[in-house]
C-alpha cells in the first residue's frame, strides 16, 4: 500500500519502552520531574475542565475512562481496578492514556500507563506531603506493601528526602518483596509484624492496601498527633482503609472534593464536611499545615489531571528519543472527504 | 530486554490493515455482516449499561468518550468532530476504539475507527431503512456528498438493493467525488443542481452534510408522503438538518433517546415528544412503519452500541488472518505485586 503520511501517525510508547525511558532518565529524577508538572498542573486548576471518571463497575471490579483538558490538550485513561486479577497472575490494575490536540482533535501520543500510573500516584503523594507533611520528617510507615508501595517510597525519598522506613502487609511476603527491592537504594528499613508497630515513631503514614471493601488499616489510638498521613488504598465506593475517627479529627485535603466524596475516605463523612482542595494550597488561597500537632491527611483517589501532567511529561521527554514506535492510528486520504476513495486506492495498490 | 508475555499483548488494527481486511472481506459483505451484528445487539438491548457519551466541547469541534458494556465485553471508542480540518487537509472525523474484558479489565483489541466508524454508521442507517423504509424502495437521494456519503450508498445497496442514486452537496466537487468513487459499481446516478431535485421521486432520503449549525437542508415542502428520512448529519447540540415541521409530520426513531434529544433533530422538539426507540422495533414491541404514507425519520446520531457491535464483528472477522499488530500496552510483570521489580529486571537485561 502507500506509504503512510505523518498526519496518520501517532507515537506509542509501549511498556518495554516505558521501562526504557524511566531507566534512561533514572526512576527518582523521573519522580522529582513529574512532581514538577503535576505541581505545575495543580496550580492552574481553574483552567481545566474537569468531570468526575466513567466508571463501568461489574461483580470482579470497575473499568473506567477518566478525561480532562485545559483547552489546548485534552488527555483520557483508560483505568481497570480488579483485585481478583492477582490471584490469576494478572495486575490489578492496568491502564494506558491518549494525549490529543483539541485544536484537531487528533490524537498526539498514546502510552502505555500501567508503570505510568504507579509512577505519578508516588509523585503525586509526594508532591502533596512536601506541602503538608510536619518539618523534618524522615520516617514513613508504609501499610500495605503491594505493587504501589516501591513508587511511594521512592518519590518520597526523591522529593522529601525520606531514607526511613517501616513496612507492614498482611502477607509476610509482600513486605519481603518491597523490602528486598529497596534495601539495596540505602533505605534503612524495618519490617513489622503489624500496623501498630509500623506506625511507631512515622512523621508519615501512607495506606496502599488494595481488597476493595470497607477496612479498618488504621484506628484512632494508632495516630498520634502531628502526623502526615498520606492515604492512597482507599479510592472507590465501598473501598476504604482509615477509621472515622481518624477523619474527624485531622485537617483534609483532597484532590477534586465531588470525586473524592464519592471515592475517598471522607465517603465516611457527611457531604458537607470541611475539606481543602490540594491546588488551593498550592496557589496560596487556602494554608497547608497550621501546626506541628496538626494531624493532615491527603485522601487521595487519583485524579484526571495528574495522568494529564504524566501525558504531558512523557511527550515531552520522547523528543530526540528512540522510546516508542509509530503507529497508523488515523485515516489520511489524499482528499479529507474521499475516505471511500482511500480505500479503493489501497485495493489497486496491493 | 525480556521476550514479551503473551497476557501483555493487545492485537492493534492499523488503517493499513483495517482496509486490507475490509477489501479481503468485500466492502458489501462487511457491511451486511456487520448490519447483523449492530443489529443482534440492538435486540438485547436493554442488557447494555448505557451513558451518553462523554463530550469535551472547544471553539473548534468536540473530542468524544463513547463507552458500553454488555457486562461480558466492555468497549468504547474515542472520537472527535472538527468541521474546520477539512480546510486543513485532515479528517473532519477521527477515530479509534477498544475492546476488553469486563472479566479482567484487560483491553482485547485496539483499533482504527476513522474507517470502521464510516462503515458502522453505513450499516447502521441501512439496517433502521430496511424496517422502516417503503415496501420496494429503490431510489435514495444523498444531501450531502463527503467521507460518508459513499458508505451510505454502499450500505443501501448492499442491504436493502438501493442502486439509484440522486446527489447532490452545495460543493459540486464533492458531488462529483461521490459520482466517481461510485458509477464504476453499477449505481444510476443522477448529480442534481439543488437539494429540492434530489429529492424528487426518492423514497429515501438520506441528509448527510457537515456543518456544525442550524441548517434547513430540508424543507417541509420537499417532502411527500410516504418517504423515509434517514438523517445523519444532524447529531450535536446546534447541529440539525431538518425543518421543524417535517419532524412533526413524521413518525420518529431514535438510537437512545436521552442522547438524540440532546444531540438530534429533535433537540427542536418539546422534551416529551414522542419517539421509538429503534430497538423497540427490532424486538416487536413497537411498530415499524404501519402505512404507505407514513414519512419515517431515523434521526441517528451513533450511539456507542453500534461501535461496540463493530468492534465485536472486527474481533470476530481478525481471527486467523494476519491484519493485526502485536502491541506491548499491558505490564506483565513475573508476579503481580512486583511491578518495581520489573523495572529493576528490565535495567539488569538493557
């Protein structure tokens, strides 16, 4: 057939060349970097349009397509969350997005997001507890030790300077797995035998676990006073991982409140209940921490407009790069209206 | 790096291979083939979880999210709407969609759907025809001769056996496109000077212009009785083709009425006015056309169903052939929870 014109083409990047890319850049400068658009992102938040995810939820789990622009790009994921997919050898979650032009409505870049995704929810909580956690933290709890749980601790060392670390999961096993795959990046490190005991002594208390119903991680006698906690588990309807109590008594902020009461921690809550969205803090139009006893809690679910910064990111960091392949994803015919005659064309062609 | 697990691959249908298989498979056939396939779907359905689609509005034309799921098999389909490209030599209309698994949340297929989205609203318009349209039509007017034209002629002919043809489009170079793609398939073509000749002695009328505005490409002095009105190109809010009064000389059907009211010609109609839902005659539960001198309407404006259908019918016709790609969109690392590990392996085997 004819050659195919550059108009068709769109860049993907598979996960072969996503690994390729974050290795090439080093995974905590790609941390610290994200975290800068994202931040960046955050802080021009009036300018996107923003609408809670589609969510498709079926007996196993949720597929969700989750979209926003600032009115120059317009960036979608495509999200699953099956918890039984571990059991099957599967991830429980993969995803992939699209960065399109709205001027054309033409796709520009099409990636993979599974490695994506862990990677901005790291630099998103980060980005969230440089602006909230108490002065001089440097001991993180770490409850639930799954997939997610590397990304956290590694943005959290790249961006707050974080080297501590106390890991606890129900399944020995899987804190065996984050310990070993840290251990050699001079993370001190001790594993425990319970949430209490990991939670000793944290300036930060991240939750990542992952069985979607409601769960109780952390109770009010676990939480003393002046902590961070950075809760990123609990992120759909029925799904959550913080006592109530814990809620009423610490400062929230969020990332976009009509989603997050729906998916969040604070589904726990009444609808009205006081929350901070995180990009007013990070405009100056509403304060972070208050005090050092202050107990703050990002109740994060992950929202549209970080895959959004991660888009942007990676197609910024493609060029000059050999990290992804061109794919005929449009039609050009030679004459816009003549997609017929295209076809016939390629008939005489072959 | 590693060799790529099977569980990671999604087969990827290019434009190349989308026209190679519809060419290998004959465009009528496809067409028939497909028309089945939309239209067993449209007979169960009430099985299928039904939003309208997700639109991102701009100044230049709207990006589009269409999701369904028949709770076996989940799909959508990106498009977008941009009148202005064509002046720009691209597509007014862009398109590409997946397929997965509601099972795993897997995606199963990637497609091109600039191609597939032509033939599906082809198959489409033909399909609501043949139940609808007079006993023994055999001569449509076309009003409005771009990209989509030829595939409603096409659809027509291959399904109801539609070969006289009346064109006509404000763009006499787009008439005579349309005239040259399609006098070498044994159509009777007559090219006419205004839309009021076209229509003369049609007993389908098939309005199909891309203007984002009101428009009156038909008046209701241009219509008689016993005509079916196949009105496609009216499918945004401030977009429609018809007159007023014609809709409400007309018996009216309708995709998914809470879309096409919002998005149809009916959006000039009262919000109660009354229509059928298409399905409704498919499953016998409402009448079709009930006398020679009814004026039908199909006032389509593609609803994500059909794509499913077609994404389901590509799926179906791709087994066994070689019109596929394999992409690496899905991280399948050796154990599910050890999506860092992967990383770290994929550094060792650089």
């Amino acid at each position: 057939m004819n050659a195919i014109s550059a108009l068709a083409i769109v860049p993907f990047v598979s996960v072969d060349n996503m690994m390729r890319l974050v290795l090439s850049i080093g995974i905590e400068r790609f941390l610290v970097e994200l975290s800068t658009y994202i931040e960046e992102d955050f802080r021009r938040w009036p300018t996107f349009d923003k609408t809670p995810r589609v969510a498709s939820h079926s007996v196993d789990g949720v597929i969700e397509l989750m979209p926003t622009s600032d009115g120059a790009l317009y960036g979608f994921k495509y999200v699953n969350g099956h918890p039984k997919n571990m059991r099957e050898g599967k991830q429980t979650v993969t995803a992939f997005g699209v960065l399109a032009d709205v001027g054309s409505g033409y796709p520009m870049l099409l990636t993979e997001m599974t490695l994506l995704t862990a990677l901005r929810t790291g630099a998103t909580s980060a980005m969230a507890a440089r602006h909230l956690a108490p002065k001089g933290a440097n001991t993180m709890a770490i409850i639930g030790n799954g997939a997610q749980s590397e990304f956290q601790a590694l943005a959290f060392a790249a961006i707050l300077g974080i080297r501590n670390l106390r890991l606890y999961d129900i399944d020995p096993a899987a804190t065996e797995k984050c310990r070993r795959n840290l251990a050699p990046l001079g993370f001190s490190i001790k594993v425990c035998r319970s949430g209490q005991e990991a939670v000793e002594g944290a300036d930060v208390i991240t939750t990542v676990t992952a069985d979607k119903q409601y769960a109780t991680i952390l109770t009010d006698n676990m939480v003393g006073s002046g902590v961070h906690i950075n809760a990123v588990g609990g992120d759909c309807p029925g799904k959550t991982e913080l006592h109530r109590d814990i809620l009423k008594r610490s400062s929230i902020f969020v990332e976009y409140a009509p989603q997050t009461r729906i998916e969040g921690e604070i589904q726990q809550l009444a609808a009205d209940h006081p929350v901070t969205e995180l990009w007013e803090v990070l405009d100056g139009s509403a304060p972070a921490r208050k005090s050092p006893d202050e107990v703050t809690l990002f109740d994060s679910v992950g929202f549209a407009i970080e895959d959004f910064s991660a888009l942007r990111y990676v197609r910024d960091k493609l060029a000059g790069t050999s990290f992804y392949q061109e794919l005929d994803l449009l039609a050009d015919p030679d004459e816009p209206r003549d997609l017929y005659g295209m076809l016939v064309r390629a008939e005489m062609a072959i």
